[in-house]
C-alpha cells in the first residue's frame, strides 16, 4: 500500500509540474503570437499630384522712346540758295502774265460751284461732235415678173416654246449682210448692191418695223432668193443654204424647208438637183 501511495505522490507530482510548466509557456507563446508582424499590404498609390500652372504674368513693359525728336532741327538754307542759278530774262525779252483762275475756279485749283459753268477760254476750238456715219444704202431689188420668177425658199423656226427676240435677230441679220429695204424686208446685195436673197417673218404680214423691231419677238424668218436673179441659180441656192446655216448658229433655231420639213442634207441635195434641171419642188 505505501509503494501505491508513493508511485501516485510522483505522478501527481510530475502531473502538477508538468501543468505549471505548460501553464508558464502559453502566456510567452500568446506575446509571441501576438509580437509577430502583420503581413505589409502593398502601398496604395497615392493620388497623382495637380501639376500647377506658374502663375502668368506680363512681361515688364517699358515704353519706348519717341522716334521724333522733341526739337526739330534747324536747317539753314540761306548758303544752299545761294548756290542754286538764277535765270535771267534775255535782253528785251517780256516776261508773259501771270496765269488768271479760270471762271470758276479758285487760286487753290478747286471748282468753284458758285460762279456757275465755266465759260470756254478765249479761242479755244468747240468741242465737235464724232460725224455720223451715212446709212448704208438700200439693195436694188430686181424682181423678174411674177409669171417668169421663181422662189426657192428655207425657213428657220424658233424652237417651241421660244420666239427669236426682234434685238438678237436684227443683229443676226446685219452680221450676215442683210439690210433692210424695199418691201419692209431684209435683203443681201452682192457687189453691186442688187438683191441676191431676202428674209421676211413667218408672221404675217411678214414685214419689219425698224422703230419697234428690238421690242418685238418673232416665230421665224423666211429665207428666199428669186430666181432668175443677179447670180445663176444653183450659186444662188448654195448662198441661200450658207446663209441660213450661218443665222442658225447664231439664233440657235430650226432649219426647214420651204414646206415644214426638216433641212437635211438629203433635201438639201434633191432641191439642189431639181433647181439645176429647171424644175420646181
């Protein structure tokens, strides 16, 4: 019984020092635990800086010093003068006036509205007016009579909606040699100012008024040459046909024969053929 006795006082005892050392070292493992660093979190980026501007300010302004002199300089011109040559008149020579101010005009050179118009100087020459030109004169018309002539004729049509202006086509006319005559119609003379072709207006009565010719517009023009006449036909029929082409150019219009038919050079060439064999279309 007392070895019993013994062996549990000395595990008892090694118990109680067990227990009190393991109760000393909890408290240093604690403050261990407790002393060691927290993991170091990564620096959050601080916030970028405003850069500031340097203040603005003027550049130092320093006014300048004026270009001109506060003295004008003196300039002594009494030595100069006496260097510079005087003429002198020639020996009984008479010196002319001094020149007046016309009628009004002011010594300063400036008009002077009140004295009125300016009277013209004593002989000066009137002012002429440019000659007038003479008219030209107008073309002999030699007509064969009416049982013995014959008519070869062209039209020249405005195109639809539009008439030829009576301004365009007169001008029209007289660059190509017409003037107006007999009959109130237009007329190309040759060298000898005899009729060679003629023009009239589709309108009736198919005359020209020359006062009120530019204010007035036309359909169309009718082109004819009266055969016999100054030249043989077919160089007549040839002229009529430049003609036209000619006044087409410039009105911008529509070629046609003496029925209404489209000018073609296929109907150009059979009046031509039928004018040279003495017949009529």
């Amino acid at each position: 019984m007392s070895e019993l006795r013994w062996t549990l006082l000395i595990l008892g005892a090694l118990f109680i020092a067990v227990l009190a050392w393991w109760e000393r070292r909890r408290p240093r493992q604690a403050s261990g635990a407790l002393e060691r660093p927290a993991p170091r979190e990564a620096p959050a980026e601080a916030p970028p800086r405003a850069l500031r501007e340097p203040p603005f300010s003027l550049p130092e302004m320093r006014a300048r010093e004026p270009l001109i002199p506060r003295e004008l300089p003196v300039v002594d011109t009494s030595a100069d003068l006496a260097r510079v040559p005087m003429l002198q008149p020639a020996p009984g020579a008479a010196l002319p006036p001094y020149p007046q101010p016309a009628h009004g005009a002011r010594r300063d050179g400036a008009p002077d509205m009140s004295a009125g118009p300016a009277a013209p100087a004593p002989g000066a020459l009137p002012r002429e007016s440019l000659p007038e030109l003479p008219p030209a004169p107008a073309p002999v018309v030699q007509w064969p009579p009416e049982r013995e002539r014959r008519i070869v004729a062209v039209r020249l049509v405005a195109p639809l909606p539009e008439r030829f202006a009576g301004r365009s086509l007169r001008q029209a006319l007289a660059a190509e040699g017409f003037v107006l005559g007999q009959f109130a119609i237009f007329h190309k003379p040759d060298e000898e100012r005899r009729a060679v072709l003629s023009a009239a207006s589709l309108t009736r009565p198919g005359t020209f008024d020359v006062d009120t010719m530019d204010s007035q517009h036309y359909g169309g023009l009718s082109l004819f040459a009266v055969l016999p006449g100054p030249k043989p036909p077919p160089q007549a029929f040839d002229e009529l046909v430049f003609a036209a082409r000619n006044l087409n150019e410039r009105l911008h219009g529509v070629l046609q024969d003496e029925r209404g038919s489209p000018l073609t050079p296929a109907r150009i060439a059979l009046l031509r053929e039928q004018l040279s064999a003495g017949a009529t279309s």
